[in-house]
C-alpha cells in the first residue's frame, strides 16, 4: 500500500514475516520452565542495575526533561517515587539500569540486551497491569528477536561504529511489546520496521551519558513503534531483507541456521552477566590478573609490568589511558587493572572522579600497557606480567565463555543485587528477591512497585 492508502491483506512472506510470525505465535507453554529462571535472575540482575542508577546526574536530567513536557502518570520510575508517562518511563528507566555500566551483556552479539528491552516491557505491563507470566513470555521473544538478529547483523554494526545496544535494542523492545499489546502478524512487522528505521547510536559516545540515554531510547522506541502499529501505522513488509532494508544497509545477511533455531532455543542462559562494574571489555583482563596474583601470590610493589593483549574490539571500546572521570574509568582497562589490584573491589564505589584521578592509581597504570592481538576473541584477554625479580607469568580468560551454571548464576546475582540495594531496608530488599524469583505467579506487574 501507499502512505494513508489501503492495507493490503494477503499473507507476509520473507524473514520479517518469520521473525512477526514467531512474536504473535509464541505460547508461555513453549518456553522451557528454566528459560524462565533464567529470563527472572536477568531481571533481577537488570532490577539493580535500575535501582543503582536512579539517583545518577544523568537520570536527574531526564527526569527534569520529563517534567517539561508533562502527560499522565502512567508508569513508575524506579528508586524515584514518582511515576510519569509509559514512554518517559521505559526512557528513564532504561538510561538509569545501563548509566553504571553494571548490566549484562548478550554473547551473540556485542550489546547489552536487557536494558534495551526490559525497561519498555515493564513500563507496558504496569501501566496495562499484565501478569508476571505475560512480561517474562514478551521478555523472552524479545530477547530471542534480538539474538537472530544479531547473529544476521551484530558484528557488522559493531565493527562500523554503531552501538548494537541501541540499534538492536530498538527492534527487541518493539518485538517484547507488540507480543504483549497482542498485534497480529501484520501489525508486528510494522512494528519491527518502525523500531528499526528508528534505530541509531554511535560508539565514540562512550564514556559519557549519552551511551546510556541509547539504552533508554531503544526501549522508548521500540514502545512506541508498538503503540504505533496496534493503529495500523504502516511500513515495509520486508523491512529487513528488502534491498535498501536494515540488513543490507548494514552489510550483514540472514543467517539461516540461526533463523531455524526460532522456538526451539531462546538463549537466555548464554547472557553474560557483570561482576565488575565497568564495560565488559575490561572483565577478561581483570579475572587474568587476580588469578594471577593469588595463585603466585603477588603483592602490588612486586610488579614491574603488565602487558594487556587485547581484540581490536576491546581496544576500540576500553583502551582509554588517560580517564579523568568515573565514566571514563569504566572504559579504561589500565584504570580497571590498576582499581582491582590496589583496592580489592571491582563494584560501583569503585569508579567516583575521585578514585579514578588518585595519584596512588595513576602511577600504578604507568605499568600497564595494552596490546592488539588479532587472533583472540572479541572478549579474550591474555594478560603477561613480569615481577621486579624477572619472574614472568601469563594467563588468559573469556569471561563469554566462562558463564556460571544456573545455580551458581543465581545465587551470584542475588548477592550482587544486595550489595547493590545496601542502604535500603534488608526486609524491603529480599521482599523484592522473592518476588522477581516468583515472578511468574504475580497477576498484575503494577504490584511490584508495592514492594519498593
């Protein structure tokens, strides 16, 4: 059809109408019982993250920009008390839980899927008051949409400068709404078409707020293009595989292997999750060093140099030398080194302008250089470190391929979430654990808030 004209009915072929096929036609009863375990320690990981975040100078900005332009208390902003439009809300919230850079990232392709997704559909389902069940079955497809079309996509982004957390984060987030909104097939490809020409971020924006203002406008993008296509607001029917489509602007192909894997495999379990609070780029490195240091048990002043061999990735993404700010620290993998031998403490209290400009670290990173090997992973480090004595020692880790068990996961991000929510009331706190853990029988989402 043309713009304002008829809409068309006949069937949507091609691998837009694959990916709306599998949004509309997906049953919670398809998605195995530890999917959803999975799919509930992401957001409870994501939760915090939020929670930590809310109070940040960015956040307060947004919040400000909100208040300019008014509209109806729709949706809860976390940590805040107050509640603004749905669409504020999934932008505010998205900002807060990705501003620390604490969030996890996907493995399938180099972003931060939960803070692109997670944010739109819980503003969604409080505002609507949708059951627990209904929000974890949205999360789940969106995040199942996101990992295909990374697999298609992701790496050509990345490579090309684009924030995949953003320009795929758009998509998830239109797929995870559009799913509990109830769009047919139609109108969900016209949803996935209006996220993704919707869709944009650059990465030399990292190290300031507006990486995690990506975040935020995925998930408000992506709600909005839902909210759009329920009215029939058209776009192309082929709007990822037609020529001038989103994958060949960029440059990727459908991947055929992953395409088929639609309801059958849902990838939640192979989200890496954060233990360090800085860009997932240093955390390879840092896990080298410390199992370094306590196996030969090495004292600081025993050092003489540490060379960090590193993916182009990595480099690009964390090789900051020189940080003078928290967010800078967080992308800088001498700063991170440096942070975790010296303190112990690799959490959020780790990066402050103060600590990141501590003339005790600076000196320390002179030790630290950085290296690009080609042949290793996107997240490998391979770390060499020489002694004062002329001891030298190497070891390297993945931490994308060092992803704890179910169990271990849980319970590690259950601590991580306490630590993070500390100054809260103990009592509020593991009241908020035990109902994300049972998230799936709480009938209406709108009753989480209760608890904070």
């Amino acid at each position: 059809m043309t713009g304002g004209g008829r809409i068309r009915k006949e069937p949507i072929p091609g691998f837009t109408g694959t990916l709306a096929g599998f949004i509309v036609n997906t049953r919670a009863s398809d998605i195995p019982a530890d999917v959803f375990e999975h799919a509930k320690i992401a957001f409870l990981d994501w939760l915090g993250c939020a929670i930590a975040g809310a109070r940040d100078p960015a956040v307060e900005k947004l919040i400000r920009y909100a208040d300019v332009m008014g509209g109806e208390a729709q949706a809860t902003i976390i940590g805040r008390g107050v509640r603004k439009t749905v669409s504020q809300a999934a932008l505010i919230n998205g900002a807060a839980s990705h501003v620390l850079d604490y969030d996890d990232t996907s493995t399938g392709y180099i972003g931060h899927p939960s803070v692109g997704m997670f944010p739109a559909l819980l503003a969604l389902s409080e505002w609507r008051k949708m059951s627990g069940r209904e929000f974890l079955t949205s999360a789940v497809v969106a995040y199942k949409v996101a990992s295909v079309i990374g697999a298609c996509v992701g790496k050509e982004q990345y490579d090309a400068g684009w924030h995949t957390t953003s320009t795929i984060g758009h998509i998830a987030s239109a797929a995870g709404c559009a799913r509990l909104l109830g769009l047919d097939k139609r109108q969900t490809v016209y949803s996935l078409g209006l996220a993704g020409t919707m869709s944009s971020g650059l990465k030399i924006v990292f190290g300031t707020m507006t990486k995690a203002f990506h975040a935020g406008n995925a998930c408000r993008g992506g709600l909005t293009a839902a909210l759009l296509a329920r009215d029939d607001f058209t776009c192309a029917p082929d709007f990822m595989e037609g020529n001038m489509g989103y994958i060949h602007a960029y440059k990727g192909r459908i991947d055929e292997k992953k395409t088929a894997t639609l309801g059958k495999t849902w990838g939640f379990e192979e989200l890496a999750p954060k233990f360090h609070a800085s860009c997932h780029f240093t955390h390879s490195a840092i896990e080298s060093l410390l199992k370094v240091v306590a196996e030969e048990k090495l004292s600081p002043s025993d050092i003489r140099g540490i060379c960090v061999h590193v993916s182009r990735l990595a480099l690009d993404a964390a090789g900051k030398t020189e940080p003078k700010t928290a967010l800078e620290g967080k992308f800088s993998i001498p700063y991170c080194l440096a942070n975790a031998l010296l303190r112990g403490d690799t959490g959020l209290q780790s990066f402050t302008d103060v600590k990141v400009n501590d003339p005790e670290v600076k000196s320390f990173m002179e030790k630290i250089s950085l290296s690009l090997d080609e042949k290793l992973a996107p997240m490998e480090a391979r770390i060499t470190l020489e002694t004062n004595a002329g001891a030298v020692y190497g070891r390297s880790s993945d931490v994308f391929r060092e992803i704890p068990p179910l169990e271990t996961k849980r319970v590690r991000i259950i601590n991580k979430f306490l630590a993070i929510c500390e100054p809260l009331p103990g009592e509020d706190v593991r009241r908020i654990v035990d109902a994300v853990l049972a998230l799936e029988r709480m009938t209406g989402m709108d009753h989480l808030f209760s608890l904070f």
